[in-house]
C-alpha cells in the first residue's frame, strides 16, 4: 500500500482501526499510542499540525518521566529517613 497522498493515508489508517473479520478493533486513543515511526512519517507530511502534537506529547512524557524519577527518588530519601530514625528511636 502506497502511504503517497492523505487518502492513502487515511484509508490505512481506518484499516488500523478496524482490521476486519476476526481481528480486534483498536480506538484512536490506541491507535496513536502504538502508532509506528514509519507511520507517523507520511501522517505528519500530510497533516503537519499533528506533528506538533505528537511532538507535545513527547515532550510532556519525558517530562512526566523525569518528574515520576524524582518523586520516585524523594520518596526513597525520606522512607530511608524515618527508616533511620526509628531503629535510633527504638
């Protein structure tokens, strides 16, 4: 299949959503979380605005990884705190 103009594109697409007979049914929430780079490519050519979105999302789950490792990180500082404080108290 040719991924050349945005019918293309949206017709492959649909596919993805709904594969037919016997195959599982995605929702474009999923759709967009497993989409492939080589996918996103000629999507991004035809509807450029998407790439900023997808950009957007990127950059929020980095963001929201590095925030989840320093909670993660703070946590453990304080547990080991109080973890220190009651084998001295106790």
């Amino acid at each position: 299949m040719q991924l050349q103009t945005p019918e293309e594109v949206r017709g492959f697409l649909r596919l993805c959503l709904d594969p037919g007979l016997g195959r599982k049914k995605r929702s474009v929430t999923q759709l967009a979380l497993i989409m492939p780079d080589w996918l996103a490519t000629p999507l991004t050519e035809h509807a450029p605005h998407l790439a900023e979105l997808r950009d957007a999302v990127d950059r929020a789950e980095a963001a929201a990884t590095e925030a989840r490792a320093a909670y993660t990180e703070g946590l453990w500082a304080w547990i080991a705190d109080e973890t220190t404080v009651r084998k001295g108290c106790g």
